[in-house]
C-alpha cells in the first residue's frame, strides 16, 4: 500500500493581529493548494502565564474559526521551552511542509539590533518557502 503524501502548509499563530494576519493567509493558502493546514501555538515554556499560549475560550474559538474555513486541519500546541523559531523549523522538517506561513511585527532598527530577529531565525533554519505577512495598517 503506497502513502500519498499530503500538501501542508504551516503556520505560526499568536493571538494579536499579526497572528491573524498569519492565520487568514495561511488558510487561503492551504485552500489554493489543497493543502492540510497545521496550526502551531507555541508556549516558551510556562503555557500557563505565556499570553500568546492560546487557552480556554481562545482556543475554542480558534478551533470554531478553522471548522468554517473548510480546510483540514490540525492545531499543534507544543510546550518544550523551545523558542518560536525551533519549533516552526521541527514542525517544518516533521511535516515535510510546502509552505511556512509566520505574521511579523514592525520594530525600529534598533530593536531589530538589540533583540534579534526570530523571523531571520526562521527564514535561516526551514528548507521551505516562508510567507511573511502584517497585519493590516491601524485606522486612525
């Protein structure tokens, strides 16, 4: 019996709009390709005073949100104490993924400078396409 193997496509997902920014693109790119879509919700260690550890009613709604898209999918809440970037890259490599999809933030140079950059991170460790996206601009 021969395996098929299946498309996925990966995203990285906090809650804050650029987790939805993330989130909304990689749906539409899991529904373009017929894709499964693999959502990654990555604690640093402590889940239970992480805020961007999804819980609760965020969970559910979450969940809610991917039932009505129409893709198939899978929500991945690993709690290793890697940071964002390895966990992406092993979700990656594990799933053979087609597509990484990941929000980024707007930060001065400066903070560019001091804090590093987990997107350079991850765009340096997967062996596969990144789409990097913003939430959309703030209305005055």
């Amino acid at each position: 019996m021969t395996q098929q193997h299946d498309a996925v496509v990966v995203v990285g997902h906090v809650p804050n709009p650029r987790g939805q920014a993330a989130l909304a693109h990689g749906i539409r790119e899991s529904r373009q390709r017929g894709a499964r879509l693999v959502v990654v919700n990555a604690s640093r260690g402590d889940s239970l005073v992480d805020e961007d550890f999804l819980q609760g009613d965020a969970l559910t709604r979450l969940h809610e949100e991917l039932a009505g898209s129409g893709v198939s999918f899978e929500v991945r809440q690993p709690v290793h104490g890697r940071d964002v970037a390895e966990e992406l890259a092993a979700v990656v490599a594990e799933t053979s993924a087609e597509l990484l999809v990941i929000g980024l933030r707007r930060r001065s140079a400066v903070g560019k400078l001091l804090m590093g950059s987990a997107a350079q991170r991850i765009l340096l460790e997967v062996d596969c396409p990144v789409l990097a996206v913003k939430s959309p601009p703030r209305e005055g």
